[in-house]
C-alpha cells in the first residue's frame, strides 16, 4: 500500500537537490565535453581531469554546472598529468 507523499519543507528539497554526485559519470560533463574544452584527444589525461573536477564537486556540490566545470578544468588541466 503506497502512502500519501508529503510535501517536502524548502530546507529539506534543497538539502536533498544539493546531493554531490558520487562518481565521474554523475558530473555535469563527460569526457567529450573535457576533450572538446581542452582540445586533447581521448585518455588518460581526460580521466585525471574528470577526476580531479570530483575531487572539487564532493567538496562543494555547487560547482557541479557544466560552465563552472569547464572554466575549472582549463584551470587543472596544466597542472595534471
């Protein structure tokens, strides 16, 4: 038997909406789009990047919007291998 949902308080919808993505696949960009940004061909430079932009998006879940993501990768990318 499936319960009348509640509606969610403003403070709870937006604790929830903000949840970090837990993985490189759950980013606001792909690898295509890091290659395309960066002009760099496929591997392992576009993971290290990927990874890199997690590594920031689980510190502060707001920076998961892809033209924030883009501007920071082309800010690590010269620092990554």
């Amino acid at each position: 038997m499936l319960l009348p949902m509640r509606p969610m308080s403003g403070a709870r919808f937006m604790v929830m909406s903000a949840k970090p993505p837990l993985s490189a696949r759950e980013l606001a960009v792909n690898g295509n789009d890091i290659m395309s940004a960066l002009s760099i061909a496929p591997g392992p430079r576009v993971g290290a990047v990927l990874d890199a932009l997690l590594e920031r998006v689980l510190d502060d879940p707001a920076l998961n919007e892809p033209d924030l993501l883009l501007a920071l990768a082309r800010e690590l990318a010269p620092s990554l291998p």
